[in-house]
C-alpha cells in the first residue's frame, strides 16, 4: 500500500533501519566493542596501542578501558552508548571502565540469543532488572565495612590498591605504589578532591624510584639571584598582574604628544610597580609565588629584597600550594595585616634526574601532597599516571563509603548464584532472561581466566561447585591459575565500584535493547573553508 | 502539464521552468500524500503504550539520542517531504499544547489518513471526506466530556496525581522508578502551582541533571542547583542564613558603552586614574558588604583583584550564572536583580536558609544547592543516571509528568487510559455514524475504525492478538457499557483501566483528536503538489 512518496520521506543521506535490522546493528556494535576492550580485563590483561590521527601521531600505549575507548572513532549508534558509560564510570568511581564494558556486551550478546528464540526485548528487559536488583541486594548482603577499626580499615584500602593496581603496568611494583597511594588518600581526610595529590612526573630512572612527597613540590625554576633555600618561610599566594599593570578603568589608553612624557608616564608606571612590591615585601615575607608572570623589573626588586619570587605557576599550582601551606590566594596588598600568609619550614631546590624543582617541607596544612614518578619513557609515565590515578580515585571513594568485597571474581561468582536461584523461583519467560542475566556475570571471571591464559571453562566451573558452599570465599588465582581464598590472598574491591559497574552496564544494555529502529541524519557538511 | 496558448498559439508560461519541476495532480497528490504520512506514523506506531520500543537517532553530528518520546523523534528526523514535515508540526503543537500524547496523536492521524485512502479509491471526494471526519471528531470529544470523571486532589491529597503521572511515565525508560519520579514531578508541580488561579507556571520548575549516579537518586530539590562554583577556591563553601545579592554587573573595571576616549597624557592623570581603580573596586565590595549581602551571585566575571577583594572581605562570590538561573535564584529567594551597585539596598536581597557547594564523582564537578528559600515557589529536579542518553531521556519523561500534572491542575477530569477512550469513542461514533445521511456516513465510520487503531497498536506492542484483542475488549465495553475496560498492556490480568489506575488528562485526548483531525482534512484538501527539480 505504501509505496509512491516513502523514499523521498527523509533528506538525501539520512538512513533508516528498522525492527530486526537495526537491534542487530546495535548488539553487533555493542558487541564488538566489548570484544576490543575484553582482553585488557584482568591481573594478565594485555595494553593497547593507540595512535593519534592528529600531528604528530602520538602514540599511548594503555589497559586503561575508559582511555581506549575515548580515544575511538566510532559510527555506530550502540557503541557510543558503551563509551559514555564508560567514561561515566571513570568519572564517578574511576576503576572498573573495562567491566562495565565487557558486563554490558556479554549481556547484549545474551539478549541476542534470547531475541534469536523469539523472546521479546522488552521481557528480556524486566527479566534483566529483576536479575540486577537480586544481585545488587546479594552483594550488599556480603560486604564488610570496617570503617571503625583504623587498623583492618588501612589494610582494607592497601587491598584494594593493590587489586586496582595489579591488572595494569605498575603490576610489578604494586605494594609500593599501593602505599603510596593510600598514604596520599589518607591524607585528603575524607575529601574526594583529588586535585590536591599532585602527580609530577619525571622521566629517567625506574618506577620503584617514584615516591610519596609530603610537602609540596612545584615544577618551577627560581629567579636568578634570589636564595636558593629559605628556612621559616612566610610565602604570599598571589594572583595578580606583575608585568605592565594597566590602568583598566574606563578604557583608559596612554596617549602623548612628546618623548618627554612618555619618559615620565614609564616613570609613573615604573614607580606604581615599585609601589606594589614594597607593597607584597611589606607583608613581611621571604617567599613570593604568582599566577602570572613576572617581568624582570618587579623580579629584581624582590632579588634586592630578598625574597624568593617564583612566576607562571598555573592555577592548580597556586590552589594546591594555597592548600598546602594555608595562605590565601591574593589579588590586592593594601591590607597587610589582615592576608593570610602561607607557611613552611623550608623551601628548596632540589634535582630530581635532571631538573630543578622547588621543594616546599614542613607545611602546615597536610592535605596536599605530591607523588613523584620516575620511569624509563614517557608512554610508561602517562600510563603509570592514569593506573596510579584510577587507584586514588577507588581510593577516595571508598573512602566515603567503605563498604568492601573480595576480588577476583568472587563477587560475580556470588551475583551469580543468587541470580540463578532467583531464575529458578521465577514463573514465566522472564526466568530465561534472568539466566541470561546471570550467565553474562560468569563471563567476567571467565574473561580474566581466558586473558591469563588458563583453562577458563574448569575453573569457572570448579568455582561455582565452591560458590555453591554456603560463605565460600573463592575466586581466581591468576598467579598460580587456580581457585584460591581471596580473603587469604587480599584480593578486594570496592563495593561503590561493583554496584556501580552493575548498574550502569544494565541501565546500557536496557537502552540499547529498547530500540528498535534507528534512524541517522544525513552528517553535517563541512564548510569548504577547511 | 498544464499550458495555455494565446490567439497566437505561444504558450504563457504559468509556472516557471515547469518542464524541470514535478508535479501530482487530483488522486495521485492525494495518495502520495497520504503514502508520506502514513510512513511516519509508522515509525512511530511501535513507540505507543508501556511496552512501546525506543528510537535511536543518530545527530548531523554524530551525537547519539535514545527516545520513545513522539515529538522528539520528529524533530530530530530528517524529514524531507512537505506532508512528513506536516506531520512534525502536529506531534509538535500536541508537544507545546498539552506536553504528552505526542506519540498517540501522529498514530491517529495515520490511521485517519489510511482510512481515508480507502475511501478515496471509491470515489468518495475528499472535501466530504474531510467533513464527515470533522463531525465525528465533534462527537469523539463531546463523549470524552461525557465519560471523563472529574477527581478530587488537594494539597495533601496527590495521590490520583502520582497515579496519572505513573500512566505516562510507564511508557518511558524511566518506568523502573516511575513511583519516586511521578511523586516528584507532582510535588514540583504542587509547590509552584496556583491551586486558586489553577495555573501553573513550568519555568519555576527547573530540570537539570548530572550523569553519574543511579536514577534512583534523582532528587526534588525545594530550591535551586547551579552547575557553577565559588569563584575563589577558598571561599566557604557552605553558608547559612544567606543574604544574596543578585547582581548583573560585572566586578570588573567599567566601560562605558558609549563612545569615549580617556587620554592618559600626564604623570598626574595616571596616578589619579590608578587610584580612581583601586577605589573603585574597593567601592563595589564595600557596597555589597554594606547592604548586608553574605552571598553576591553575579551574571558576569570578576576581576581577579575584586575576586580577591570579596574573598577578603569575606563575601563568597558566585560568577557567571546564567541570565534564566539568575531570574530563577531571583525568584526562589525574593530578591531583585540589581543592575547597577549604586542600587543595592538591604531589601533587594533574597534570603536563603542553605547555600552550599557539594562535590560530585573524582572530577571537579562542583554544584551550587541554595535551599531553605524565602519564597519555596522554584524548584529544581535533579536527575542523576547512568549515561548521558539516560538524562536527556530522563528529562524528557520528566518534562511530560510536569505537563500531566500541571494539566490535571488546570481541568481535573480524566479519561481512562490503555485505549479506553479510543475504544469507547469509536463505539460512540459507530452509533452516531448512523442517523447522518450522505456520503459522509462513510467517512465517520472510518474515523471509528482509525479510532480503533490506536488500542490495536498498543495491543500489537505488547505483544497480544490485537484484532482478538480489541473486539474482546469492545464487545465487553457495549456488554458492560463500562468505558473502563482497556488493554491489559502489563498483563495484569484485568483490563478495567480503573482496577490499573491507568489515566489520562481529558484535555489531552481531545486536543489528540481535534488535532489529528484538523492536519488529516489539511492533508486531504490538497490536490496539487509541485516540487522544485532536484539539484
């Protein structure tokens, strides 16, 4: 019936794909990205070479699934939906991006064959939510929270770190930086702002050489002819105009009709900038560090005084060293008395592998701190910096919520179980769906046996006949490639990690399920100005 | 194509380059026409009912949008032909109108315009057509009056609310926690409403979301979120019993807009002009301080010395807030808006119990929360969820709960939902089609099988037998004569729409069918298409 005037319906390169068509399009995208990101699970997951199309062509080299996928083109409709979970995991709990992933994708691929034996989307759907909710309630029936014992609570987050930190390249050195990390997380003090660990990192040497700075250190030089160590330093953070300070009132430009005055009006500036040092070295201070430059004239002034001027330090520079040493960032010098200084007992150069760095110790405030890392090139560098930071971001959250699971598997072993047992109780198609629910969680530890290249199919198996013990604590031993006490190895993860990996992986894969059509418009043109 | 010669037999040329343009003349426009609306309503037609499936559109710009919403799937097509576009502008009315229903009326209008083909093909004119159409859409709205019930809410009565907000919210992705987003929806709309004037009005509701979470977090916030930040990192981020300042001047050096030149060309005028600066600034902070503010929310930037200066003084300060939150802050805590600092007085400044900054994920997400407000008439839901396509989502369904409940506020009858309505209406016309005599009988019994096609479909997506389907339901409606029975879409095991708690807002379907009917006679008057030659 419908024939003349349909094809015209839509602009010229705008596509349409409907029913069946389209639901495969988007489990075959989903799928496939799953697949790309699945071999980097796990303690022996492998990293992944990523090439920059723009100039230069840098290369990153990471097992970082959040890092992989952003770095992807990607035209199909159902991928993108994978990516932005994955980068909504980063930013919100900040480890488990390739989890939910991979949970997505084997969840999709088991909808696929439920599809396949004509069962609908939308029963698969309300089977898929009756599975994650069981299995959230049976996680939260086996978390431990040791948030009143100081002590087990400490090892807990040393457990974690080093379970975070185990799958990617800092594997080898794992307990050192676990430490470190949890000594920076630790000191934050409950706080989830995580810009005031500050990571510099310096090529040369090995990563066992990194370490945990408790002062402050700032990736500057200091000016010629001022001191190179200042003991009880009384810093001033400051942001303000240290070169030409114009006169911004009113719009206000110079304009003369004779080299004499402009002789005077340089004069005048001159001495207006004079007058704003003497102002800042009336503060009584040794130590002066801006936002924005500081010109030569202004500079040699504060060497005359004494004082240690340090120029251009960034704004997270100045926020962190705000922190650190308890001053406040300040614009105008007028009061004196009423300006918080900054203070520290020493502030140095020191050399770390080739460059000089400016060392603040003995602050007061310990909230900031600075991690150091050393490593043999920069593409191990940025890989350490992005594994040490999904470890502090784990870190920080739990340290809000402390709620804790084993690793290594056994939490999907546990989901599993009660998944199944719910499957069994329940009447109707949906029971296919919610075995599929539970099917698509034993493909996770399956995945990490398979990347460790062990026999994946006997260990699962033997892991669910010790899952089906009441309390049982096993999960996979990647090292010795067996079943093993995660509790005895310390293997732990977070509970704000897993629940989160559960949730956004099904609230996904339900999207994704809902559609069935999909219609795309024809790509914008670019302007031929390009 | 059409020519006309004068006496010397050269031909007029009527419309220009005719031999490049296509044109369709009489029954053919009319059922090219027809083809072209029919296909967009069955696009839409699996995105009906509670079990209806999703769209995925994919933006010139690669962007991605999951909806089942009906009006939003339109836009974002890119339709081409003039009668889709059509079709567009109805789902959109509906959209401005009424808010939800935007998915029902564009299968309605399908479903007349198939019938009407029919009709066409034996040789009815389509000017009766569309008469008989507009006679039976008057007798569908004069039964919906008939049937609607009027309920009775109060302030602490919501309860028949939330149950109609929960019809429409089920058909949405959302529908997991349809019960906690219906009751926030209702109570937003209740703590902006009028109930004396029963107007309300939406804008003081404002709808923002943040990914992350989980969709059971979404919130009803009596108040105000920013997504913005203090200005200086270490300004309290947290203050109680809050004076604001709502200011749309910057805290930076003033320039005048006209035309001015000032000419620095002496040592003396510099200095003067330096000094006139510092003051300056340190006027602007003063003035706040002096008026009593604790809280300054500026349109615009800050100097970086007036930042200084306000933290200094102890002032937090909040920059660039946008002009539509401006007026929302403005309103919530009965403040005025302050253009100039020489108009800062002690009684333009509003009063909130709570202002504070939280943090959000382990990025630098940070939000303004301004609770406990003099005036609690805006409000603010805040949607968290697992991705980006799930807010925007979200907010969509949000947005249609609002529309339900701020109608129900305005007309409280309802009308049984689930295909109810329809049903019972197409009976109603049926009976009706009877006493007319004329070729337009025809045409009002096939607006009552078009009627019939809207509980088909959501029978169809639910995955029942819609024909069995549909005549059990009708044959136990005229049995019964209960106009409550509809389609058992969640296979509860009763189709009695009240037993569901199934409703819709009266005025909805009426402006669903008047609407629908309105654009099919539009449709069906046109006999003549011409469209310019492909480029």
């Amino acid at each position: 019936m419908i024939t003349c005037g349909v094809e015209k319906l839509f602009k010229d390169e705008a596509t349409e794909e409907k029913g069946e068509r389209a639901r495969m399009a988007s489990f075959v995208g989903a799928m496939a990205i799953a697949d790309l990101v699945k071999t980097t699970l796990g303690p022996k997951g492998m990293d992944k070479i990523l090439q920059s199309t723009g100039r230069g062509h840098s290369v990153t080299v990471t097992n970082d699934g959040a890092t992989i996928l952003k770095s992807l083109h990607i035209d199909n409709p159902a991928a993108k939906v994978l990516i932005d979970i994955s980068k909504v995991q980063d930013d919100e709990v900040g480890d488990g991006t390739t989890s939910v992933v991979v949970l997505a994708g084997e969840l999709l691929r088991e909808a696929e064959k439920l599809v396949g034996s004509k069962i609908h989307p939308m029963t698969i759907i309300s089977g898929y939510r009756m599975a994650a909710d069981c299995a959230r309630r049976a996680l939260l029936d086996r978390v431990k929270d040791n948030k009143d014992d100081a002590e087990k609570f400490r090892s807990d987050l040393m457990r974690i770190a080093m379970t975070t930190l185990s799958s990617k390249i800092l594997s080898q050195d794992k307990e050192h930086f676990a430490k470190l990390a949890v000594d920076a997380v630790m000191r934050l003090k409950g706080s989830t702002n995580l810009e005031s660990i500050q990571i510099i990192k310096k090529a040369g040497g090995s990563l066992k050489d990194s370490f945990l700075d408790e002062g402050f250190i700032l990736d500057k030089k200091i000016g010629l002819g001022q001191p190179k160590r200042i003991e009880n330093a009384n810093i001033l953070v400051a942001n303000t105009a240290m070169d030409t300070d114009k006169v911004k009132i009113y719009g206000a430009r110079v304009r003369v009709d004779s080299m004499a005055k402009v002789a005077q009006i340089e004069g005048a500036e001159k001495e207006k900038m004079r007058e704003k040092v003497q102002k800042i070295i009336g503060h009584g201070i040794n130590c002066f560090v801006n936002r924005q430059l500081i010109y030569n004239f202004p500079e040699e002034l504060f060497a005359d005084a004494g004082i240690l001027a340090i120029e251009h330090a960034d704004f997270d520079g100045i926020e962190r060293l705000a922190l650190v040493t308890g001053g406040e960032i300040a614009s105008t010098f007028d009061n004196p008395e009423s300006v918080k200084l900054g203070h520290c007992k020493l502030i140095e150069e020191i050399m770390i592998g080739e460059d000089k760095l400016i060392h603040f110790s003995g602050v007061e405030m310990g909230q900031a701190c600075t991690i150091v890392l050393r490593g043999a090139s920069f593409h191990v560098l940025d890989e350490a910096e992005r594994s040490l930071h999904d470890a502090l971001c784990v870190l920080s959250q739990t340290v809000n919520d402390s709620r804790v699971l084993l690793g290594g598997g056994w939490p999907e072993m546990v989901m599993a179980k009660a998944v199944d047992e719910l499957a069994r109780k329940t009447p109707g198609k949906k029971s296919h769906a919610i075995e599929a629910f539970s099917r698509a969680l034993i493909a996770i530890p399956t995945t990490i046996a398979d990347n460790a290249g062990l026999d994946s199919a006997e260990l699962v198996a033997q892991l669910r006949a010790e899952h089906h013990k009441e309390h049982s604590n096993a999960g996979i031993d990647v090292i010795i490639g067996s079943v093993g006490d995660m509790s005895e190895l310390g293997i732990s993860e977070a509970f704000k990690v897993k629940q989160a990996v559960l949730l956004s992986a099904t609230e996904a894969a339900e999207m994704i399920l809902r559609v069935d059509e999909i219609i795309t418009c024809a790509p914008r043109r670019r302007e031929d100005r390009m | 194509m059409a020519l006309a010669f004068d006496e010397y037999g050269r031909p007029f040329i009527i419309l220009r380059e005719q031999e490049s343009k296509s044109r369709l003349r009489g029954l053919d426009a009319q059922k090219a026409n027809i083809a072209a609306g029919v296909a967009v309503s069955r696009i839409l037609r699996t995105s009906l009912g509670p079990k209806g499936m999703d769209k995925m559109l994919q933006s010139p710009d690669g962007d991605i949008t999951i909806t089942n919403d009906g009006a939003t799937i339109l836009e974002q097509m890119d339709v081409d032909n003039q009668i889709g576009k059509l079709m567009v502008e109805l789902s959109r009315s509906q959209d401005y109108e009424i808010g939800d229903g935007t998915t029902g009326v564009v299968v309605l209008a399908g479903a007349l315009l198939q019938q009407s083909e029919k009709l066409l093909e034996r040789g009815i004119h389509p000017i009766r057509v569309a008469e008989g159409f507009e006679i039976s859409s008057r007798i569908a709205v004069d039964h919906l009056e008939k049937i609607a019930h009027k309920f009775d809410f109060s302030a602490t009565n919501i309860e028949p609310l939330v149950q109609t907000c929960m019809t429409t919210l089920s058909s949405k992705i959302v529908n997991r926690c349809k019960r906690s987003l219906a009751e926030i929806a209702v109570k937003s709309v209740m703590a902006v409403a009028d109930l004396e004037r029963k107007d309300v009005n939406l804008d003081l509701i404002k709808v923002e979301g943040k990914v992350g979470g989980k969709l059971e977090d979404t919130e009803l916030i009596y108040g105000i979120v920013v997504d913005k930040d203090m200005s200086h990192p270490q300004m309290p981020k947290q203050i109680e019993d809050a004076k604001i300042a709502i200011l749309t001047c910057p805290f930076e050096p003033p320039k005048p807009k006209t035309k001015h030149k000032v000419d620095i060309d002496t040592v003396e005028k510099f200095q003067t002009l330096r000094k006139q600066e510092q003051k300056y600034f340190d006027d602007m902070v003063q003035r706040c301080k002096d008026v009593g503010a604790t809280l300054v929310i500026c349109q615009w930037g800050f100097d970086d010395e007036a930042n200084h200066l306000l933290m200094h003084r102890n002032l937090p300060a909040v920059r660039w807030v946008g002009g539509v939150e401006l007026e929302l802050i403005a309103i919530a805590t009965g403040g005025r808006i302050v253009p100039r600092f020489q108009e800062l007085t002690t009684e333009k400044l509003g009063k909130a119990g709570l202002v504070r900054e939280k943090a959000f994920g382990t990025t630098k997400d940070r939000m303004l929360y301004i609770e406990h407000c003099a005036n609690s008439k805006a409000v603010t839901v805040f949607i968290r969820g697992g991705n980006k396509m799930m807010i925007e989502e979200t907010k969509r369904s949000i947005h249609d709960a609002l529309c339900v409940a701020r109608n129900l506020i305005r007309n409280n009858s309802i009308v049984y939902g689930g295909g109810a309505a329809e049903i019972s209406c197409s009976i109603a016309v049926e009976t009706a089609a009877d006493k007319y005599p004329g070729v337009e009988q025809y045409a009002i019994r096939a607006f009552a099988d078009a009627l019939d096609s809207v509980p088909m479909a959501l029978a169809e997506n639910s995955g029942l037998q819609p024909i069995e389907t549909l005549s059990a339901v009708k044959a136990q409606q005229i049995k019964e004569s209960n106009h409550c029975c509809g389609i058992d879409c969640n296979d509860t095991g009763t189709n009695n729409m009240r037993e569901q708690n199934v409703f819709e807002t009266l005025i909805g379907k009426q402006q669903q069918i008047l609407l629908a009917t309105q654009v099919v006679k539009m449709i069906l008057k046109i006999d003549d298409v011409i469209s310019p030659a492909d480029y």
